[in-house]
C-alpha cells in the first residue's frame, strides 16, 4: 500500500472515532437537558410560593426596613457571582458569560465600586486564575446537576458579605451573571441584581383581584404574619434569596447541557463530512496507485518484450 | 363543608399535595391548626417541626417533617414551604436514629449540631417513632 493511501486511512479512522465520542456526548447531554428541565419545573412551586409572600410582606408593609432591600448609594465594593460550568465541550457557553461577566465589572468600576468575583464552576475560576485575578470565593463540582445544599452555600456566603462592612471586606451589592435557558436553541448570558433586592412579581398577574379568582394568582392576599412582618421577613429573605441562586443554578445547568448538545452536534457533522472528503481522497489515491502499478507492468512486459525480439 | 387544598413543597421538588379537612403545624408563636375558611395568614415553622394533614374524618392523617419552612394560607390553599421536607413513611428509621446520635454527640457546643438534633427528633416523630 502506497504512503499516502496509508495516512489517509489512518485519518479516516481517527476522524471516524471521533466522530463517535461526539456522538455520545451529544446523546449524553441530551438527556440530562431533560432532567435538568425537569428539575426546573419541579422547583416551581416553592419559588412561586416564597415570591408571592415576599411581594405580599412588602407591598402590604413598605414600612418594614430590612437591610437586604436598602439600597446603598455609597457602595464602594460589588460582588460578582458568576455561574459557569466544570467541564469544556460546550462551545461559547463560558466564553459569552466571562464576557458579560467583563461588561458588567467594567459597568462597575465606571460607577466607582470595585467588583469583587465569586465563581462557580472550573472554567470561570481557571480564566480568573489565568489572568491573576483575584477570586474572593469559589465552589466547583457541580454545575451540571447542582444540588440546594450548594444554593444555600453561596447563598450565605454573599449574604454574609453583605452583612459585613465594607472595610472588613463587605460588599453594598450582589450581581449574578448567569445563563439564561431561553429554549433549546437559545441561551442567553443575563446580569441580574440580587442584592438590594428587587422581588420579582408574580408572573400571573396582579391587576385581576376579584376576591372569588384570587385563589390561583391573581392580587396578592393580606395575609396575617406570625410572629410578626419583621421577623418573618427575617427569615424569608434569606430564603428567598438561595431560591433566586437555585433557580440560576437549574437555568445554567440546563443552559449548559443545551449548548454541550448543540456543539457536540456540530462536532459530530465536522467528523462525517470529513470522513467523507477523506473517503473521496483515498479512493483517488488508490486509483492512482492502480494506474501506477499498471503501467508499471505494462511497461515491464513490454521491456521484457523487446529484449526478447532483441536476442532472437 | 369547603376543603383545604394542601401543597407540601422543597425546593427540588413538591413532596407531596391534596385535599384536607385540617392542617396542623408549629410556628414559632406555638402550635397551630388550619380549618377551611382561615383567614390569610402567612407563618414561620420552627426548626425541626412535623406538620400534620388530616385528609378526611376516617382516613390515615399525612405526616411529615418539616424544617427551616413557612406555612401560608390563602383562599383554602395552604401551602407549606420547607427547605427540608419528608413524608414520614418515606423516613429511613434506622438511618435517623443514626443521625441523631451523631448529631447528640457534637450537640454541647455547637448551635448547628443543636438545630441537627432537632430535625432528626423531628424525622423520626414524623415517622411515627417516640423521641
């Protein structure tokens, strides 16, 4: 077999191989898209629940001050969360959200406060660690199938920051960068305040407060607290607030899977298409060694031919 | 007589919800119980605390242990919020009963261990065990 045919084949049967790794990790990711949406709509309840008592307590008692919703116009230091993933094989998925996690700290330093970045997940802690950076906390090991337990870690963790004062390294506002899952095809990097917090409303709507149709959504009930608004506040908004991480987390769990599947789909149509021109390339060089050899033989015969005719 | 529509959920997931004639729950004012037709009310559970839903006159009440939650009522819906929830049938006895050992041991100093104490009492009341 001639050289070149050899290391076509060669590359054939490396791009074939390849092709088939792709392919299951395309089938893997696929999978856990559904689990991790599972696991997103099996969240729903308990997050609807706790928005719907936050927004409760603080329409009926705007009087209640909590530090947790005052905003503080002379923060200094701002915590970045970043959610990005452990593994790689996910095309721009950490790409696009390091560099939104880039506008949003530059976004800071324009308005005088000093980011401060928490990170989740190998890819972002090791682009930080790459270029010197410093990073103030970081949790890794989970971001394809999260768990509460890790919510409520980060969760106390920034809380805990924002409790401090800012000169015992304290932050006056919490921003987490995070992946949207917008559908299988479209994930988008988002930037959210967490911390002053802004309670999202109830999606349902509130404007149709007829009491009788008020059960499902609908105007928010004027509940009784017990013991009391400002205590159980207190205890709500942390809650509250690693309900928000949880549901980041599920999203950029789902997003992540979503944009392993899409790469790991394209990878895999490089490989056939490769395979293919390969094929192509190798079925010429064979051709060609043929005709080589043939005329070869040909001309061998026929110099054998003539030395014959010559001797007689 | 109006139903109390019950919903028991964790973060990850609902654990479990139904119609019920009665709810009872602790909240950090004391014990409590939900009939149809309660007013709004919106309450924070004790660390540690088993919930308690009577479906109907006759039938088996639901158990479960409840920690770090809320209770709210509204228009017959109560729902209960828990960061930690567990039916009592699903309770691994033996599995608790360890945990609450170990958590007893470290429980002198330590506040944490003290709240882990409580919510395994809690798991294995739930589940029908005396502690």
């Amino acid at each position: 077999m001639g050289a070149q045919l050899r290391v076509i084949r060669g590359r054939i049967r490396s791009a074939r191989a390849m092709g088939k790794i792709t392919h299951a990790q395309e089938l893997i990711a696929s999978s856990r898209i559904i689990t991790a949406q599972r696991r997103a709509a099996a969240s729903a309840p308990y997050a609807r629940e706790i928005t719907r008592a936050v927004s409760a307590l603080i329409s009926y008692h705007p009087d209640i001050d909590h530090p947790l919703l005052v905003e503080r116009s002379d923060a200094r230091r701002a915590a970045m969360l970043l959610l990005t993933s452990d593994g790689g094989f996910c095309g721009g998925f950490n790409a696009n959200l390091l560099r939104e996690g880039e506008a949003l700290a530059a976004k800071l330093r324009d308005e005088g406060k000093e980011p401060v970045i928490y990170v989740a997940g190998r890819k972002g802690i090791g682009w930080y660690r790459f270029r010197g950076r410093d990073i103030e906390r970081e949790w890794s090991g989970f971001s394809g199938n999260p768990s509460y337990d890790r919510a409520e870690q980060i969760g106390q963790a920034l809380v805990a920051a924002f409790s401090r004062p800012e000169e015992d390294g304290g932050v006056g506002e919490i921003h987490v960068v995070y992946t949207e899952f917008v559908s299988m095809l479209s994930q988008r990097p988002v930037i959210h305040r967490i911390v002053p917090l802004e309670v999202e409303e109830v999606e349902e709507g509130q404007e149709t407060g007829e009491a009788g149709e008020a059960a499902a959504g609908g105007a928010l009930p004027l509940y009784e607290f017990e013991p009391s608004p400002e205590e159980v506040l207190d205890r709500l908004l942390p809650s509250y607030i690693e309900n928000r991480i949880w549901h980041m987390l599920l999203q950029s769990a789902a997003s992540e899977h979503a944009a392993r599947q899409r790469a790991m789909k394209s990878a895999t149509d490089n490989a056939n298409e490769l395979v293919e021109t390969l094929t192509r390339q190798a079925n010429q060089a064979r051709q060609a060694e043929i005709t080589t050899e043939i005329s070869e033989i040909v001309g061998g015969a026929n110099a054998l031919a003539a030395a014959t005719a010559e001797s007689e | 007589m109006a139903k109390l529509r019950v919903e028991l959920v964790a973060p990850e997931r609902q654990v479990w919800s139904g119609e019920a004639d009665m709810v009872l729950a602790r909240t950090l004012e004391g014990e409590l119980g939900i009939l149809p037709n309660h007013a709004p009310l919106f309450g924070a559970l004790v660390e540690g605390g088993v919930v308690r839903v009577h479906e109907s006159a006759g039938s088996e009440e639901v158990v479960a242990a409840v920690s770090g939650g809320f209770l709210s009522v509204t228009e017959n819906r109560v729902s209960i919020l828990a960061e930690y929830a567990e039916l009592g049938q699903e309770v691994d006895v033996e599995e608790a009963h360890r945990a609450l050992e170990r958590a007893l041991a470290d429980a002198d100093h330590d506040e944490e261990a003290q709240a882990e104490v409580e919510r395994q009492r809690a798991r294995l009341r739930a589940s029908g065990q005396e502690v």
